[in-house]
C-alpha cells in the first residue's frame, strides 16, 4: 500500500462514498419502513373516523358525563 498522498485521498474518497452510500440506502428503508407502519394503522382504523375527532368524541363524553354527575350530587341524587 503506497502512502503517496494521491492513494491516500482516493481510498479515502471511496470509503466516504461508501459510507454515504450506505447511509443514503438505511434511510431510505427507515422512511419506507415508516411509511408501511403509517399505512397499518389508516387500515386498522375504523372508516369515517380520523385520530383527531376520535379523541374530541371521548373527551366531549367524559365531560359531559362528568357535568351529569356534578349535577346530580348538586340536587343531592345518590348515583
């Protein structure tokens, strides 16, 4: 293995172009991976119903039933 300067940068070049290469090709298959798990979940959940208004509907149940329940102790009914 020669150690004139021009060797040197061109096993150096290559190995960074490989590294970059490699890194290019696991990020890609991390974002496609992703992606895939994104796709999993829009199947599993129910039609007609996206995350966002799924949790307002339970939110909205729970105070509705909490202001059912501060009303009845506030007319003195036993639940």
């Amino acid at each position: 293995m020669p150690n004139d300067p021009t060797s040197v940068l061109m096993i150096a070049g290559f190995t960074f172009a490989a590294l970059l290469t490699l890194s290019l090709i696991g990020l890609r298959g991390w974002r496609d991976w992703l992606q895939l798990k994104r796709d999993e979940l829009e199947i599993a959940r129910p039609e007609g119903l996206d995350s966002r208004a799924g949790g307002s509907r339970i939110e909205v149940a729970d105070l509705k039933e909490r202001i059912r329940k501060l009303e009845a102790i506030a007319s003195g009914i036993e639940l």
